[in-house]
C-alpha cells in the first residue's frame, strides 16, 4: 500500500474512529473507569516532566530537502543482528487488562500484523508463554523489572530466551514507583488488585518462594519483590553472566550512564524518561537525546521512547540519532477503545504517517533521516 492510499481509505470511511492523540485518549477516558484511565493518562508529581515531553518536540524542526525523487522508500534497520521492517516498536507497558480484557495479547497481535516488534512488560497481565503462543514467528523483547529476590529476574529471563525472545530490556529507572497523584487520589494501585500478574503466579521460582499458595501472597510478594532499591552495575554484571542475549537498559539519560553502559558490555540503550511516569523534573526525553547519541557515538544502538504522539515526532527522534522509537499510550488508547483492532489502527495510522513524513522529509531510508537537517529554535 503507498501511504496516500490509507489516507484516501480513511477519508472514504464513514466510521469516525479518533485519529489523533487528543482525541484517542478522550474516547478512552469515556471508555474506562476513572482509576484505569488515571494511572495510564497520569505521570508522577506535578507532571512537569510529562508536559515537557511533548512540548519539547516542537523546539525541534525538520529542515526538507526536495527534489531527492522519493518514490521509493526503506524503512528497514537492522538491531543487534535483527532486521526489522521499521525503527517503531511497542513500548513495554504493563497490566494491559486494565485497558481491555484481552490486554497485551490483542497489542502483540495488531503489532505482529504491522512489523512493531513488541516489547512485553514483567507486570503483563498474560504471561510470556501465552503470548509468545498467541504470535509465533513475530519480533519480541522482553522488559525485565529487578526483583529483590534476584533468583526471580532470572529464571523470567531464561522462560524470555526459551520462548524466542531476542533481546532483554532492564528498565532502571523504577526501583521504586514514582510519586503518582492521580493515583492516590482514585486509590487506584493495579498490583494491589491482584493486577499484572502473568510473569510471576507463572513463574516456578516465585511460586516456589511463597509461604502459600493464595492469592494474598501472590500479591504481598509480587510488591515486595518489584521494590527494588538495591539494584547497581554490580547486579548488571551478574545479568550479563546469566544470560546470552542482548542486553538493553531502559531509562537513560545521562550520557555518563550511557558511557558506563558501554564499558560493562551492554548492548544497547533507552533513552526514555518513563512517560514521566517516575521523577517528575527530569530532563525531557527528547533533549536528552543528543548528548547521548554523541557520547555513544554509534557504538550500540540508541532507542528512544516518551511522548511521541506522531510520525513527525518519530521522524525528529530518528534525525537526532535514535535507532529505533518506541511508542507508548497511543497503542494503550487504542487498545481502550477497540481492543486488537483499536490497536492495529493506531499502528496503521502511525506508520503510515512516520513513512509520509520521512518522504516528504526528502530522505528514502533512515541513513538518509540521520543526515536530516534539525534546527533547534
Ligand atoms: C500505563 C503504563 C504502564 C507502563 N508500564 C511499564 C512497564 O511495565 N515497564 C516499563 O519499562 N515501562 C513501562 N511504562 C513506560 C513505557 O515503556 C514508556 O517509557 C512510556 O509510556 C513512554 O511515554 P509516552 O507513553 O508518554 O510516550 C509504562 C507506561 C504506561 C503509560
Ligand atoms: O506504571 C508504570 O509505569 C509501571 O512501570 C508499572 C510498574 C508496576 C506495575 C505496573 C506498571
């Protein structure tokens, strides 16, 4: 399909599904209840963070060049020895059934369908098994969250290697939860109603440590071990030693981490600041981007996520030297107000208009996109 033929498909339709960010997440917050669209919409603090994230992207504009012949266009990138179709992926987010009952399975679906390799969240409603089952021969990640007892974070990813999983995403930004307003104010805490559970009531190591088998330890103990505060590079070292695949770390941003990083062997990056999710105050992602990319200087990859709400912003995240993007609440909103196929629309209008804006951009493939004039004003 060439992108103007989606966009002439969606002006023929009579269904007036929302299109862009505003409108997804206010047919979303109609959809759900307060509590479930308070913890995905919200961020931590006074979101300061959370604002900045997507105001910071109109500091950033694309100069085109023209007359460059775009009538073809490669949007493939090869990441750590996998060739994907294009640089966007599924953001890891966890217990999806809070959006829709068939939760991260309808996302890895709809992102198996439009070439988004999916990064599965540790606090996933399904398990791994389940959705490595639901979409065999598709491109997945697997997000780890430390556990305190740190015999957990492995056995999930050995099960993540055994299912085919190509790489491994510790995120290190949320050793503890960050400070969520919004949440205390509806009482709304999903691991606390038993939420988020597939990787762990499934895991032979966690059942194992249970004093019992019930639901209340199930719970009690899937909060004590996602607290986390421990966590350093001397625990990096020893995931290193555990496992053979690819190791990401997710929420950097600051280039002495990304450094650090690359001198304890990782094999790749997130720049990300959570959604804002965690430390209101940071540093917009998007800002922290360039440094990054300089001190990396091309020595792994370099993905981006936080608040990227259209194409044009992927395409400005690529240009300052992301690899590959990860999207977040679009696909949560997606998933609310459709499920599988809420989700595969949001995919479709994504990457269709990503692969507009690189073409109109002047550019024909992402070596080109990295070569994009960017005026910071
Ligand atoms: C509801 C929700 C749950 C999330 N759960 C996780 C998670 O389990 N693990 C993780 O690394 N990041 C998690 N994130 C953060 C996302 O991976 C990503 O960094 C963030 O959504 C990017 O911001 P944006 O959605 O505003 O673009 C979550 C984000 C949201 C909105
Ligand atoms: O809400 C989040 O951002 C997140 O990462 C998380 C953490 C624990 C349980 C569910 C989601």
């Amino acid at each position: 399909m060439s992108a103007n033929d989606l966009l002439l498909k969606n002006i023929d339709s009579n269904d007036k599904y929302p299109l862009n960010y505003e409108e997804l997440e206010q047919t979303a917050k109609e959809n759900l209840d307060a509590g479930s669209f308070g913890y995905i919409r919200s961020s931590a603090g006074g979101e300061e963070t959370y604002r900045k994230n997507t105001n910071s992207f109109q500091k950033y504009s694309i100069v085109p060049r023209f007359l460059t012949d775009v009538s073809t266009l490669n949007t493939e990138v090869t990441i750590l020895g996998h060739t994907y179709p294009h640089p966007l992926f599924i953001a890891p987010v966890g217990v999806n059934k809070i959006a829709h009952a068939d939760g991260e399975i309808a996302v890895a679906k709809a992102a198996s369908k439009f070439g988004y390799p999916y990064i599965q969240s540790t606090v996933s409603s399904y398990s791994i098994e389940e959705i490595a089952s639901a979409t065999e021969g598709s491109s997945k990640w697997f997000q780890l969250y430390w556990s305190q007892n740190k015999e957990i974070a492995f056995s999930m990813v050995k099960r993540a290697e055994t299912a085919g999983y190509e790489a491994i995403v510790l995120t290190v930004d949320t050793v503890m939860l960050g400070w969520r307003e919004e949440d205390v104010r509806n009482q709304f805490s999903p691991l606390k109603r038993g939420l988020g559970q597939g990787n762990y009531s499934t895991d032979p190591v966690f059942m194992a440590a249970l004093p019992d088998q019930t639901e209340g330890s199930i719970i009690k103990s899937m909060i004590e071990n996602i607290y986390h505060p421990t966590l350093n590079w001397t625990d990096i070292e020893e995931l290193r030693e555990r496992t053979d695949l690819p190791i990401l770390l997710k929420g950097i941003l600051h280039p002495e981490d990304a450094k650090i990083a690359i001198e304890k062997g990782l094999d790749g990056i997130i720049v990300s600041n959570h959604g804002g999710r965690q430390l209101d105050g940071v540093i917009a992602s998007i800002d922290a981007l360039p440094e990054i990319v300089e001190v990396v200087k091309g020595k792994i990859p370099v993905l981006f996520d936080s608040g990227v709400r259209r194409g044009s912003d992927a395409v400005k995240a690529l240009a300052l030297g992301a690899t590959a993007v990860c999207i977040g609440r679009p696909f949560v909103w997606g998933l609310a107000n459709g499920g599988q196929d809420g989700v595969e629309r949001v995919l479709e209008n994504f990457l269709q208009e990503t692969k507009v804006s690189i073409s109109l951009s002047g550019a024909r493939n992402l070596a080109e996109v990295r070569k994009l004039k960017i005026v910071r004003n």
